[in-house]
C-alpha cells in the first residue's frame, strides 16, 4: 500500500461517498480520462462527483485502517464509504502501473527485503505484529519470531504456505524438528528455504500474502501481508536497530499492536 498512498488520496468532504484523487496529475496537465469540477490538486478518479473546495486528503490505508472498514488494500469490491466508481478505476489503474513495472520487479525479486504484518484471522484489526526480513532470512528465523508473538512452541504443528493456501501448502515448509517427524520428501526444513527462495517461487511483492496454519485438527491460522519492500541498505538499518521488539541474526519484529 506504501506506494498507492504515494499517488493516491482520499478525499474528504467530496459527497456521500468519499471520492479517490490521483495526486499524479496536475491539474493543469489533466487529460480526459474523466470529466468533474474544479477543485483541489490531482485528478479525482471518476466522474460522477465534484470536488470539494477546501479538501481534506488522507491516505488510502489510513482511510482503510478504520476499525469499520474491513479492507487490507485494494482488493474486492469497495467498502461502502468509498465511491465504487473510484475504486475500479484506482484499482485498474494500479494494476496498469504494476505491469508496466513487472520487469523491473522480476529483476529485484531475490534481492530485497520485506515488512510482513502478520495477523490473525478472526482479530486481524486487534493485533499485529511487522515482521522485517532480509533476502537470507531462512524460514526457520521467520518461524522464531512468529512464534514469540503467537506463544507457539515444538508441541504446536504447524506449516507455512503461499496466500491462503494454509493446509493446502504448496510450499509444505515444516519447522525443522517436525520435517524429522514427518519424514517425507515432499515438506522443506524451514532451515533451508529462505526468504529469497519463497520470493521467486511467488513473486513476492507489496501487497500479496504468505499464510501459516497451527494445531492441524482444529486449525488457526495466521497470514501476513507485504506492507514494504526494501532495499539492502535501507534493510540492514531496520533490522539492526536497538529498539527493535526481538530480533534474529537477519529479521526482527519492529512494530506491533496488541489488544
């Protein structure tokens, strides 16, 4: 969301609905993409509201993080209080963005690092936790630090996935003590994949997802979403911080919400 906050706004006051403005487009260079009254900077990404006169503009997930909004992104349909015309078009227009940059991403993919805010389902407005890992950081150090925040500890199965793929993994990484009990080729220690590895096999990026799933016969399960992406400088700076809440040799939990 990190960079639709850097184009996009929302904009309060606009009508019953609030209304999306791509700060992009100035509005002496607007194109006839839509058509709407004038009013403050950027375009408003329909044409069927009017600007209002003396804006006021938030970012999209701070608008989304609303406790009464059950949205991660820009995903499904578009939450009641937002113009869906506005979603569509911001959400084709992202996409639009997201493939214009696709060579550049399958370049970086392997090299960076990661912010995951990882939730669970059921309570994902209460409490989270950000997770930064490095390219290097093995699933088995992810694996410690989630399970510092879950309580979770070697009598807890558990297995990490893609998406929501939980119990159906196509990746099938068991912590290392649980691959010895399991002893079959088909699951990964989790000492021996990393987070590079996941990246490639999924093309991770901002906004998508990994999922882990808990205590198999009555299962829990936990996610996280890409909330950034970092560069290794930037990376190294966040991870060796000194008030980071716990830390492995390449990731640490940064920041957290309890309940």
């Amino acid at each position: 969301m990190s960079e639709v906050d850097e184009r996009f706004v929302i904009e309060i006051g606009s009508g019953t609905v609030v209304h999306i403005i791509d700060m992009d487009t100035d509005q002496g260079e607007r194109n006839d993409r839509f058509s709407f009254g004038i009013g403050g900077p950027g375009e408003m990404m329909c044409s069927h509201g009017n600007r209002h006169p003396r804006p006021q503009h938030v970012p999209v997930s701070e608008f989304l993080a609303d406790p009464d909004i059950d949205k991660d992104g820009l995903e499904g349909d578009a939450p009641d209080e937002i113009c869906s015309y506005c979603w569509s078009n911001t959400r084709e227009a992202v996409g639009n963005e997201q493939d214009q940059a696709g060579d550049d991403i399958s370049e970086r993919i392997g090299t960076v690092g990661y912010r995951l805010r990882w939730k669970q389902k059921g309570c994902a407005r209460d409490e989270w936790y950000d997770i930064v890992v490095k390219p290097e950081t093995t699933v088995a150090e992810l694996d410690r630090l989630v399970c510092r925040f879950t309580t979770l500890d070697d009598f807890h199965l558990r297995m990490y996935g893609l998406e929501d793929e939980y119990l159906e993994s196509s990746l099938n990484v068991l912590p290392d003590h649980q691959y010895e009990e399991a002893g079959g080729r088909s699951y990964t220690r989790a000492s021996e994949m990393t987070i590079a590895d996941v990246a490639e096999r999924a093309t991770l990026w901002d906004g998508d997802r990994l999922s882990m799933v808990y205590d198999f016969g009555t299962p829990s399960h936990y996610y996280c979403i890409v909330k950034d992406v970092y560069e290794p400088p930037e990376l190294a700076e966040i991870v060796e911080r000194d008030d980071v809440i716990a830390s492995t040799d390449t990731a640490a939990i940064v920041r957290e919400k309890r309940p």
